[in-house]
C-alpha cells in the first residue's frame, strides 16, 4: 500500500507541475519548455524532496511516506496556481499525443524504480525523474513534432486544393510585421474589381489557410462577374513553414513586409529570419511579381536578388516612394509617387509603418489594375484592424489599442506618434516574448524608448525586469506601476487614467 502511494504521489507531482510546461509548448514552441525560472523551481523542489525524504528514512524509518506527503502537498499548491490562471493548456488531440505518452512514460519510470529499487536509491531516482521531467517532455514532444507537422501539412494539402487547381490570381503577405493589416488593406483596395477571397482573421499557418477554404461552400469558388483573388498571410516559427505555405496557394503575386526579431526562440538569429521570409520570393520566382519594403534593410536585399518583377516602396528607397507624409492620432496624410504620377492618400490609419502598409499595398493593386481614383477612395474608406494601433475614445480618454504587436518596429512607430501628442502620455506594457536569447536586449530597448515618451507606465509579465532597465537608462522619472498579470493592471486602470490621458496599451498577446 504504502509503495503504491508512493507511485502515485511521484507522478501525480510531475503531472501537475507539467502543466505549466505543457502550457509552454502550446503556447510558443519547444524550446519553451526551457526557460530559467520553472528550471530553477524543479531543482528546489527535487533537491527539498529528496532532503526531507532522505531525513526521515534516515532518522525515522518512514521516507517513503514522508516523499509521498511532500509529493501530494507540492502537487495540492501547484494544481491551485495553475487553475488560478487566466489562461491554461488545453487538451485539444494534438496536444493529447504529446501528453499522454509523457505522462505515461513518467508513470512507467516511477513504476519501475519502485519495483527495481530500495530504500534511499528508490528516493533518489524518483526525485531524479522530477528533476529531469522537463527534459523528458522536450524529448518526447521533439520526437512527435516531426510527425505532426507532416500530417498536418498533408491534411492543409488535401483541404487546399481548390485554390490551387482553380485558374486564380493567388496572392501571399510575407514578413516579420504588417501581414494582416497588409491583407486586410489589399482586401479593400481590389474589392471593386475583384471577388477577394483572404484568410480569415490573422490565420498564417497551413491549417489556418486550410480551415479558411473549407469554411466556404462548393461554389465558393466558382466563377462569376468578377475574377477571383485569393489572398493568404505566410507565418513562420522555422525555415521552410513559408515554401510550404507557398506550395498550398501556389503564389505569383506576393509583398514581403520587412524583418526583424522575431519567433527567435527557434530561428535564433534574423539572418534565419531573412531566409525564412525570402522563401517567397524563391517560390514565385522569375515568372512572378513581389512587391518590398525599401526601408528595411533584408527585404531591400532580397529585391536586388529576386529574378522575377520586383518592386521596391519606401519613404527612403524605391520604385514608390512616400513623401509629405503626416500622421496624427487623427489619421495620416502623404504622397505617393509612382512613375512620373504622384496622388495624394488620406487614411485613418495610424502611424509611419501603416502609411508604408498602404504604400506596399497600393503597388501591388496597381500591377493588378486597380485605377489610382479606386484606390483613393479606397484608402480613406481604411479602418485599422482590431488591437493593432486601434483608437478607442472613451471617458474623454483617448486609448491606443495595440495589444496584438508584437514586434519592436512597431512599438517604436507607435511610440513616435504617441510623443506627438498633447495630453498625459500613459502607457501599460509587457515587452515582447519570442524573442530567445535577446529578450533582454529587445524588451530593455523596447524600456528606453517608452522611458522617453511616457508620462506614467504599467508593467505586467515576465518581461517586467528588462522593461523596468530600459526605463531607468532612458532617465524616467514618471510614475510606475506594477502587476502581475494583465488582469491585475486592468483593475486599477480606472484609478490611474484620467481625463485627457492618452493611454497606449502594448501587450503582445500570444
């Protein structure tokens, strides 16, 4: 009895502390599962298991009991914190065939050193297992992620076919930033003369494209008065994620937005980044056309390599080029030459970067037709997308609603508008996760440059720390708030904001 309750306490401890990991690797990837803090918290807790086990065998004789209740009162305060969460793992069937087979093999080595072991080696190995669980889950899920990924993506290919034998213009939005803002843009812009067919939402992935085309019905692509344009974004967590997408849609149009750092927790470096992103310009080829951002610096080289048409727009460098341009938390004003033409565009898009949004745009609607009075009236007809630079009013608050950015170029575009303005300058931050090892370095930039715009901060999230860096080399002697969560800080929002406050709220959800 007393060695099946020490089985059952040994795992039941390193399955409920596998929540928090397993949440990990759901939500970012798995390299996630190794970060500092939950390794550090499983070398305490084995370290103070296997003393106070070790103690009592020695001393009293009752060690196995006295791992077992340590086990089940661990296991009793972890499972509490973890169902306090907002946000949990959830147990969807591919999140099942790693779970399972981790769970069970713990279960498996707890079984086995019990039967095998005694006394103080019996301890020490179970302790080991706890010790080594996050090891164990990186191996497990490492070995069936290749697999899923392949079924996955034969699942998208089968489900995508439509698009792909169907005699469309087929589009793909590529970059580290701007890919939904961009498709939503170039959806409105070529709504007149075509029938726009987009992914939904900010879907970027090969099942996110897959689930877009099954959602319409038989005829949903057959044809009628106007052609038809199908337009898909291109995310990335490693290389070759954009080619696959690509051999979905089978492009001959695309824009690559720009790069930066981002999801570097696998690709590690931007130069990987760049070859990610340059997998459509590769794809489409010579006999095709992509547009590039001239102002950054990667994309800039990709369109002095790629073989095919190339354009290039920029407030800088480019075929067309942004010029007078003005932007408020009102709108945006600015010219745009293309030729030996240049039109005047109105939007009320917010910001430098979705000025160059609309631009990237606006090249790739006119190589398909779209005459330049459509696409006036087009561009000022513009709503931003939701929780990406969203003016909200309220209370005589005016609020900047920017919590799905999650890249530092944007950040700072925003953060160079918000300095343009009268009022009280708050601002609620997390930073940006994803970003490996230079997540102090990213989200510490990200701290200097809020400390020199902002009047009152709010910090929440694991970034907090290189935040707070930032914020004292930029010389802030503003108030700061901290919390622990989001959902803290929103409590005390009422408290903090007043009249006349712009409020910017950067919160880089995942």
């Amino acid at each position: 009895m007393i060695e099946f309750l020490f089985i059952i306490a040994s795992s039941l401890l390193v399955c409920s502390r596998s929540l928090y990991s397993l949440y990990r690797l759901q939500s970012y990837d798995y390299y996630a599962v190794f970060k500092a803090k939950p390794i550090l918290f499983n070398i305490l807790i084995s370290i103070l298991l296997g003393a106070v086990a070790l103690t009592m065998e020695y001393l009293l004789v009752v060690g196995y009991i006295g791992f077992s209740t340590l086990s089940i009162v661990f296991s009793a305060l972890i499972l509490g914190g973890y169902f306090s969460k907002r946000t949990r793992f959830k147990f969807t069937a591919r999140a099942l065939r790693v779970t399972l087979p981790y769970w069970l093999i713990i279960i498996a080595l707890n079984i086995t050193f019990s039967w095998v072991l005694n006394g103080i080696y019996r301890i020490i190995a179970l302790v080991s297992v706890v010790l080594l669980s996050e090891i164990i889950l990186f191996v497990v899920n490492g070995c069936i992620s290749p697999f899923e990924r392949k079924r996955n993506y034969n699942y998208a290919y089968r489900l995508t076919k439509r698009v792909r034998n169907k005699n469309l213009i087929k589009i793909v939005i590529t970059g580290s930033y701007g890919k939904t803002t961009c498709k939503n843009i170039l959806t409105a812009l070529l709504s007149e003369k075509y029938r726009v067919i987009a992914t939904e939402r900010n879907y970027n992935t090969p099942l996110g494209i897959a689930k877009t085309v099954s959602n319409l019905s038989p005829a949903g692509f057959s044809e009628g008065e106007k052609p038809i344009v199908f337009i898909a974004e291109a995310g990335a967590r490693r290389m070759g994620d954009v080619r696959k997408i690509c051999e979905l849609v089978t492009p001959t149009y695309g824009i690559v937005t720009g790069v930066c750092a981002m999801h570097l927790d696998t690709f590690r470096s931007v130069e990987r980044i760049k070859r990610a992103k340059q997998e459509l310009a590769d794809y489409i080829g010579e006999n095709g056309t992509v547009v590039f951002n001239g102002d950054n610096e990667h994309t800039l080289e990709m369109s002095k390599e790629f073989k095919g048409k190339s354009v290039v727009v920029g407030l800088k460098n480019g075929d067309i080029n942004i010029f007078n341009l003005k932007t408020t938390v009102l709108g945006s004003t600015f010219d745009l030459r293309y030729g030996d033409k240049v039109v005047a565009l109105k939007t009320s898009l917010l910001g430098r970067h979705n000025a160059l949004n609309v631009a990237l745009t606006v090249a790739l609607a006119l190589e398909l037709g779209i005459d330049i009075e459509s696409i006036v009236k087009a561009v000022g007809n513009l709503k931003a997308t939701e929780h990406r630079l969203q003016v909200i009013v309220s209370g005589g608050i005016t609020i900047l609603d920017d919590s799905y950015n999650g890249n530092l170029v944007g950040v700072k575009e925003a953060l160079n508008l918000i300095a343009s303005y009268g009022g009280r300058k708050v601002i609620y931050a997390q930073g940006i996760v994803e970003c490996g090892r230079q997540k102090g370095k990213i989200n510490q930039e990200i701290g200097r440059a809020i400390g020199k715009v902002a009047e009152v901060v709010m910090l929440s999230g694991e970034n907090t720390k290189h935040l707070l860096k930032g914020l004292k080399e930029a010389g802030f002697k503003g108030e700061i708030f901290k919390f622990s969560t989001i959902m803290h800080a929103k409590d005390s929002f009422k408290n903090i904001l007043k009249q006349g406050d712009i409020f910017y709220i950067q919160n880089d959800i995942p």
